[in-house]
C-alpha cells in the first residue's frame, strides 16, 4: 500500500474561486525557507572549512617548535 502523497500530484490550479491556494502558498514559501537555508548552510560550511585550515596550520606550527598537540576527542 502506497503513500497518499506519492500517488496524490500537487494540484496546480487552485479549486477556490478568488484564486487563495493555501497549498501552493505554504509550497512557495517552502521553497524560499529552502532557498534561505542552504545559502546560510552553505556560508556556515565555507567558514568552518576555514576554521579548520587555521586550526591544521598551528597545530603543524606547534608541532614544528616541538611542542604537543593534545589528542582530538
């Protein structure tokens, strides 16, 4: 037995007659939150891959001045 929503396609044309599609609506707005999202995840990951190419050369930095680097947990 299948899922309603996957043998169930979004309704293109909304059913009311004044033209309010609260299901079309809520899909936009989804999209933009989408949107919103992935350009914050994205931004997020760009600065971690930073933090992290700064965190590698000290830890190298240390390691040449032979210090110890304390263990990654």
């Amino acid at each position: 037995m299948g899922s309603v929503w996957k043998e169930a396609p979004m309704i293109k044309q909304c059913p009311f007659k004044d033209d309010r599609c609260d299901i079309w609506l809520d899909y936009d707005i989804l999209c933009d939150e989408l949107s919103l999202c992935n350009e914050l995840l994205h931004s997020n990951w760009i600065e971690i891959v930073g933090l992290y190419d700064r965190i590698d050369a000290l830890e190298r930095y240390i390691l040449f001045i032979g210090g110890e680097v304390p263990i990654d947990y």
